[in-house]
C-alpha cells in the first residue's frame, strides 16, 4: 500500500511539471472553420466535393432530380441587388445556379472569383425565359443582352442551407 500511494504521488507531482504555457494543438477542421465566413446554417468543410466531381452528378441528373450534397467551388458571379443568389464554376464549361434555401440568408456581393463551399440540394432546373431575364437584370446586363433571352434554358440547380466563404 505504501508503494502504491508513493507511485499515485510520483505520478501527480509529474503530471503537475508540464509546461503550463504550451498553446494546445488545433485540428485541421478548427483551423479550416477559422479560414471561412459562415453564411447560413453552420456548415463544416469536411466532405466537400469538387465542382468537377458535381459536374459529372449533375450530366447523369434529368429535371427535377435532386440530391443531397456539399460542393466546393469558385463563384463566377453574385446578385448584386442584394447577394440573393450566385452562380459557382462547375470546370466543365458549365455553372451552377445558387439559391438560398427560403431567401433565409444572403452573401457578399464582392465575392466573385472566391472560393467557396455550399452545403444542401443539388438538382437539374428548368429556367423560365421571364427568370432568365430577371437573372440578367440582378447581375447588371444590358437591356440587349436581356432582350436575347428568348428560350427556356436546362440549367444546374442548387439550394443552399450553408455557405462557408473562403477569407
């Protein structure tokens, strides 16, 4: 028994000798959560698909499919009424169309060429010519370029409930 309280003591007096002043060790997720702007639900970057992967789901999708997915991507473009939407770089020649699930949240204008992760639905659309023009009409274009849209227009669609904005 005496051993045995000998040893317990040893062993705090030890454990009690550390350096007190060491910064504890962060994990790859906390030090990608303090690289990004939250927008939305709280998201993590964990298991984010590249926009090249996407691109292949949404060729194999027909309208009104959806799937449930988190992707990483480079915004080509945002609303610029009020950052209501955004369209995302899908590397393939094609893009994504993003909304925000209930208009419950918006993003920065100024976030063109960013890189960002959406988390939520992806599915394939069929765009109104009337949508089409509105589009055009939040990102700035001209009234020709507006005019042109004359054609409803299969596009990729996606929902967002969080976006995570890379600083």
């Amino acid at each position: 028994m005496k051993y045995l309280s000998l040893i317990i003591i040893a062993v705090l007096m030890l454990n009690s000798c550390k350096n007190k002043n060491e910064e504890p060790t962060k994990t790859l997720e906390e030090v990608e959560e303090i690289a990004y702007a939250t927008f939305g639900n709280e998201i993590i970057a964990d298991d984010a698909i590249a926009s090249s992967s996407m691109a292949s789901h949404y060729k194999t999708m027909a309208v009104s499919d959806s799937i449930n997915s988190k992707m990483v991507a480079k915004v080509n473009e945002v609303c610029q009424a009020k950052g209501c939407w955004m369209t995302l770089n899908l590397e393939d020649g094609n893009e994504v169309m993003v909304k925000f699930k209930d208009y419950g949240f918006f993003v920065p204008k100024d976030i063109a060429g960013k890189e960002v992760i959406v988390n939520g639905k992806a599915f394939v659309n069929e765009v109104s010519v009337d949508e089409q023009r509105h589009y055009a009409e939040d990102a700035g274009k001209t009234k020709e370029e507006i005019a042109q849209i004359t054609e409803p227009k299969k596009t990729y669609s996606f929902e967002a409930d969080g976006v995570l904005v890379k600083q």
